[in-house]
C-alpha cells in the first residue's frame, strides 16, 4: 500500500501547538507562509486539518480581536519596534565600523549594541 504524500496528512496538533499557530497568525508579524512553514505545515494541511479546526477557529478568532484591541498597543509596538532593530543591526554594525562615522556616533551605537547583548 503507498502512502500518502506528507501534504495530506493530518498534522495531529495539540491544543498548545494550535494556539500558538493562532496567535502567529492574528498577529500578521509574519507572512503566513513564512509561519505555516515554522510549524512545518503545507498550506494544504493547514486549510483541509487546521482551518477546519473549530478549537483553531475560535482561538484565531479571539486572538486576532486581543492583537488588534486598544489593550495590545503596547505589545504591538514592542514586538513591531523589535523586529525594526534587528533588521537594522546589520546597518547599525556597518556604520559603526566605517571609518567615516564621527566618534561620538560610533559611541552612542556601540552603547546600543552593549545594552542588546546585556
């Protein structure tokens, strides 16, 4: 007997897993193919096993209104103000490291980084 190909197999996960997934999802910091992938799921099993899912249903359904409700502005702006830094690292290590930055601005970034790296 073959069996099936891997895309249309149940992923079989747990409520934890669910959530999880959810809250990536309502969050919209990725894009989704970028989160199913995370959660090694092809867009085929997620729309046959997981949208399906009443559980995920209704967790997707309230996370997306906790992400976008007054109450999460805060965490918004941290994980978005994050995610802004570390694509700017690069940059910032750059500069830092360009002879043509003046001394005290190489300073204030090697503070920076210091205070990242704790």
């Amino acid at each position: 007997m073959d069996e099936l190909p891997a895309e249309i197999h149940d992923p079989k996960l747990d409520d934890t897993q669910l959530t999880k997934l959810a809250n990536e999802l309502a969050s919209g910091t990725f894009p989704p193919h970028i989160v199913l992938k995370t959660f090694n799921l092809t867009l085929n099993q997620f729309e046959k096993y997981v949208a399906a899912n009443p559980y995920f249903k209704r967790t997707y359904d309230t996370a997306v209104l906790d992400w976008n409700s007054a109450n999460s502005a805060v965490k918004r702006i941290k994980i978005k103000s994050a995610m802004s830094l570390e694509r700017g690292l690069r940059t910032l290590h750059d500069r830092m490291n360009n002879a043509a930055e003046t001394l005290p601005a190489v300073v204030e970034t090697a503070k920076l980084l210091a205070k990242l790296a704790g």
